[in-house]
C-alpha cells in the first residue's frame, strides 16, 4: 500500500473514532475496523503499527501497557511492543495470524511481576490473554470462527511441546492438521521476537514437530476437533456458563480423548463435563 493510502486509512480510522464518541472500550465502527485490518495485512505491519500505535490505541487502548514495557528476561531482548510488532512481521499476511501475535501478549503488563531476582515473570499470560482477545475480538464484531481461532491460538501459543507423539497427538486434538500448523507459526513467530538462538532452536523443533504429525496423519492415528461428539449448545445446556467456558472445556475433553482417558460418547463427555462443573 502506498504511503498516501496508509495515511489515508490513519486519518480515516482517527475520524470514524473520534467522531462516533466511543473509545476502543466499546463496540467499534465497522469502517474502522476493516481499515485497520487491511493495514496490520501490509507487508511492513510493524512499521505502521508503531508509527501509528497512537490510532491503534483508539481501536484497543489495551496495546498502550505494552509500549516500552520491560520484560527483564533473559529470552528476550525487546520490550513488549517490540516483542508483539517483531511477532506480527513474522507471520504470513494473514489477517487472523496477524491478530493473533498483535494480541497473544496483550496480558504480559497485566501479569507481570518482578521475583526476588529482579526477573520478570509473567505467569498466566497465554489464558489471561485469551481472555482479553476474547473481548477485544468482540469489540471489533470480529465473525465468531475468527474469535474462536485467535483465542485458541492466543492460549495455546507458549504451550510446552516436545517432538513426541503424545503432545503431538494432543494439539492435532485440538487444533486439527490446518489449526495445528498454524500453531507452529505463531510459536515460530515468537520465537521471532527473541534473541536469535532461540528462533534457532525453534527453528529445529518446529521442523521435528511437523514429521511428527506427519507420521500420525500418515498413519491415521489421530483426533480431531470435530470428531468430538458434544456440541458447544449441549454444553450449554448442560450448565457451562457461557460460549467462551464451552470452548476451553472442549479443548479438554479432546486432548484427554487424545490420552485415552475419557471414551468419545456424548452420555459419557456430559458426565464427565458435569462433574467438572459441579
């Protein structure tokens, strides 16, 4: 996109915000969201991202606890914005995966805290980021498959996972083949935003994580997402709280069928479920 058209989209993005009244914390203006897609979609995302993060901000104010935040770690050598904006180069010109490493940080200012050591952790990140994606998501009246996949890769995206085919076989559960090299993506993406030897090691285990899971489809030794014989409504109706809840305990009956510890029948998943929610 030229530059007169990104400017264009700012000014536009600015204007439709400030004139409906509404801060990013409420429902934002369609035409303001589809300009705003299409720029984090441009080959140099990150470079608009940061020299606009102003008029961003007015989409998600959430983005500003990011800027010059310090991760005082040793994995990283760049603060979370920067972090987030290496991330978002790093995927394909994707919409959905480009939201995905715009968001699956959003919580780290929100969690952090330093240990006896000076060091900053950030424990619970991935789900309390899912969380704010999830409302975010929905601000922006992103289609509910596009805020079912962010979320899930959002929660997912530093989950610890060996070349071996048990996990292998648990996030093929979850994820499914295509959701599943998606996942790789966004943890090579994030390794992206690291010192260089643990993109690297990435790098290395990405490519063993794929011969893995090639080997299981090969041999069709596998489940995936809708296999699962519960839908999100007899969840519902079974008492889960709400759509969001349905999902995450979804996620887990796959990855325990996956394990061999529950068995795939819709009386026996209901049980389980309402016992999980007692």
């Amino acid at each position: 996109m030229a530059e007169r058209k990104i400017t264009e989209s700012i000014r536009k993005i600015e204007d439709l915000m400030l004139s409906s009244g509404l801060s990013g914390a409420e429902v934002c203006p369609a035409e303001a969201v589809r300009e705003f897609c299409q720029l984090i979609c441009e080959k140099d995302a990150d470079v608009i991202l940061d020299r606009h993060r102003d008029t961003f901000a007015l989409l998600i104010p959430e983005i500003r606890q990011m800027f010059g935040l310090d991760q005082r770690s040793p994995y990283h050598n760049r603060d979370v914005w920067e972090h987030t904006l290496a991330g978002v180069r790093a995927v394909p010109q994707d919409p959905e995966l480009r939201l995905t490493m715009l968001l699956h940080d959003i919580a780290k200012p929100v969690v952090f805290i330093l240990d006896d050591s000076g060091r900053g952790r950030f424990v619970g990140h991935p789900q309390k980021g899912a969380e704010m994606a999830y409302s975010i998501l929905n601000r922006l009246g992103m289609p509910e498959d596009s805020v079912r996949k962010i979320v899930r890769l959002i929660r997912y995206h530093d989950v610890k996972m060996m070349p071996e085919f048990p996990d292998v076989r648990r996030m093929l559960a979850v994820f499914g083949p295509e959701g599943f090299e998606e996942l790789l993506k966004i943890k090579q993406a994030d390794a992206a935003g690291k010192y260089e030897k643990y993109l690297l090691e990435a790098e290395e285990k990405t490519a063993a994580l794929r011969r893995c899971a090639a080997e299981l489809l090969t041999r069709g030794d596998l489940l995936i997402p809708e296999d699962l014989n519960v839908k999100t409504s007899d969840l519902l109706e079974a008492g889960v709280s709400d759509e969001f809840a349905a999902e995450q305990i979804k996620e887990r009956l796959l990855k325990d069928l996956a394990d061999g510890k529950l068995v795939n029948e819709k009386t026996a998943l209901l049980r389980a479920v309402k016992e999980e929610i007692k």
